[in-house]
C-alpha cells in the first residue's frame, strides 16, 4: 500500500474572504499533447518549460516551476501542468502533481488543482514512453484582489518501500503554462470534499454494494448543481473536466474496510461519459454535448486522472436561453470498487475538477 501525501505537511493558508472570493467546478489520453479546451480556441499562452531534471525523494515536495502574474481582482486564468517523470526501482512510487497560486505574501490565494497516480516503476512499458509517467492538472485562477501572484507547480512522491526510492521530473517535457489574457466568466467546478485516506468528508464509491452501480459526478453526488450562463457576447463555449479515480483492494488505506473488493491485481473498468448539456427556458435539456469512454484503473497505479474536453460547441438559438449544465457519468463495468476522489483538505485539493470556457 501506499502512502498519500500528509496533509499536515502542506502549511499554507487560505483566508475564509478568499474562500469565498473563489467560487466551486473529462476525453483524451492522459499523455496526449494538447488536451483540453484551450486546444481549440484562440487564446495565447505562456509556457515555462523545466531546464534541469528535479529529483523527488519520499514524503516530500518538489518546487518545479513557476509564474507571475500581475491581475485585476475578478481576473482569470486558466493555467496546465504537465510533469513527466522516472523512477528509481521497479516498484510503486505515488506522484502527485499540484498548481496552486500564492499572494504577495505568500498565502495560498485560491484553490490548488492536483492529479495523483503511482509510478509503476522504471521498467514500465505501458506508458508513451516506457518507463515515463506525464501527469497533466488544470486550474481556474481567480484573483481575489488586484495584485501579484506567484502560480506554482510542485510534485509529491510517496512510498512504503525501503531504501531511498524517489522519482525524477524530467526536464523539456515538465512545463507549466498559463493564459496571456482574462478568461471572462469562465466557470470551476469541484466535487464534495473526500479526505485521502477517504475517513472524513463524502466521498463516492462506484461498483458492487454496498457502492453505487453509478453515479453523476457534480449533479447527484453532494456537488451544488450550478447552471452557467455563457457570455453574451460568446460565440461558442468549451468545456473540460478531470475525474480523479482510486481503486480499492483489500488493506488499501485510501478506502475504508467495507468498501475493499479483493485481494491487490484486478484493477477496474469504469464507463465514463462528460456531458455539456444547454438547457431550454424549462430547465430541461435542449442540446446535449458529451464525449465517452471505458477507462481501466490499475491496482499498482491505484489512481488515475481522466481527462475529457468537449471544444467550440456553438450555443443553440432555439433553445431560449445560454444555460449550461456540466457533469460525468460514471458506471462500474467490472472489478475492483472505485473510489471518486474528491477534494482533499477540507476542500483545498480538488482532485477532480471541471471548467467551461466563453470563446469570443
């Protein structure tokens, strides 16, 4: 088993104004170039891409690499992560990666996104590349209050093995990168909290009872259903999303005991679908906008990020209104229990997220 990172190792502090000042949030591979909504529309970025490999021992966080940005209060950006990195052994090594944006100060000034899996060891050959293992994240940044603020890439490594395992985040393939420009009325989206070690919060669990068969992530899982209204100026919305899962094996410490399925080996198979949904002047559904897939979840990489965008889908006159409707389905085909991982101290650590995007 291993083990997830220690909440009371990460010391930042988010004021209950920014809380507040910040409000709640899948499809292509996770080592796909491109992904997301931004892939298809207009906007400029900013890339900083890693120039000397970072090693990442056990148990603590490595500070990859950063951006300032200079913001109006209200003003948004939408900033993606990708950290590809080695193991030294053959065995599990947990890789978390995080962006997060701090004030002048220092404080934590929003939310910060996160994506986890175990690295399978360096003789892997399931990835792109054997032995190489890219993690992508996404976080809207909204700035609180007029000011500057530093937006931080950082990898966490964990592990139960011996010895002085540890990964390599490896340079021209690690990069962070962030809009040019406001995202006007884009909109986060985050399901309900879910401690790690799944023993505070509501967390969701999917497969045979006492889980669900399925569920409808941000719509009947405890997330406040939120219609968004695109801009009226808008010419098309995007919209992505990314589904943070965990498989739980008997002794799993990230499920609790009635939620073990079976001895460490089978993994999972869960159907996915992310649906953008206009709705009509009745709140009912007048265009439904989805992308689906079957996605199998190891039980040595015991958790997984899938990512799903839907890209410049136009907005339907006839429906009578600009409403959208975001969410995931999510069944158990077979296997081990899954747990959906949600958003980890107290709210903080969203795992599993979404964003939609006016295009202009």
């Amino acid at each position: 088993m291993q083990r997830r990172p220690r909440s009371g190792r990460w010391r930042t502090v988010l004021t209950a104004a920014l809380t507040m000042a910040l409000l709640p949030l899948w499809a292509t591979s996770a080592g796909a170039a491109g992904t997301g909504a931004d892939s298809a529309s207009a906007v400029t970025k900013t890339r900083v891409t890693l120039a000397t490999d970072s090693v990442v021992h056990d148990d603590t966080f490595a500070h990859v690499l950063q951006q300032t940005l200079t913001l109006a209060a209200g003003e948004k950006r939408h900033l993606r992560a990708r950290a590809e990195s080695t193991n030294s052994v053959t065995g599990n090594v947990g890789k978390t990666v995080r962006i997060f944006c701090n004030d002048a100060s220092g404080n934590l000034a929003s939310v910060e996104a996160a994506s986890a899996r175990n690295h399978e060891g360096y003789d892997t050959t399931s990835y792109a590349t054997p032995g190489r293992l890219p993690l992508y994240t996404d976080l809207l940044f909204t700035a609180p209050a007029a000011g500057t603020y530093t937006c931080i890439l950082k990898v966490n490594a964990y592990t139960s093995l011996s010895g002085n395992p540890h990964l390599t985040v490896k340079a021209g393939s690690t990069w962070l990168e962030s809009d040019d420009s406001d995202r006007v009325g884009a909109h986060w989206w985050q399901n309900p909290d879910c401690a790690s070690n799944a023993t505070t919060g509501t967390c969701t669990y999917v497969g045979a009872a006492p889980a669900q068969p399925d569920t409808w992530v941000f719509y009947n899982d405890g997330t406040v259903r939120h219609k968004w209204e695109a801009h009226p100026d808008a010419v098309s919305v995007s919209a992505q999303a990314n589904l943070g899962l965990t498989t739980c094996y008997d002794g799993t410490g990230s499920c609790p005991q009635n939620m073990w399925s079976a001895p460490k080996g089978p993994g999972a198979v869960v159907d996915t679908r992310f649906e953008l949904i206009q709705l009509d002047t009745t709140g009912h559904a007048c265009r439904t906008h989805q992308h689906q897939i079957s996605r199998t979840v190891g039980d040595n990489a015991h958790h997984t990020t899938g990512y799903h965008a839907l890209n410049n889908i136009g907005i339907e006159p006839s429906c009578g209104t600009r409403t959208f409707l975001m969410r995931i389905y999510v069944k158990h085909v077979s296997g081990q229990r899954v747990k959906i991982d949600g958003a980890q101290r107290n709210g903080l650590t969203p795992l599993t997220s979404g964003i939609a995007f006016n295009n202009f």
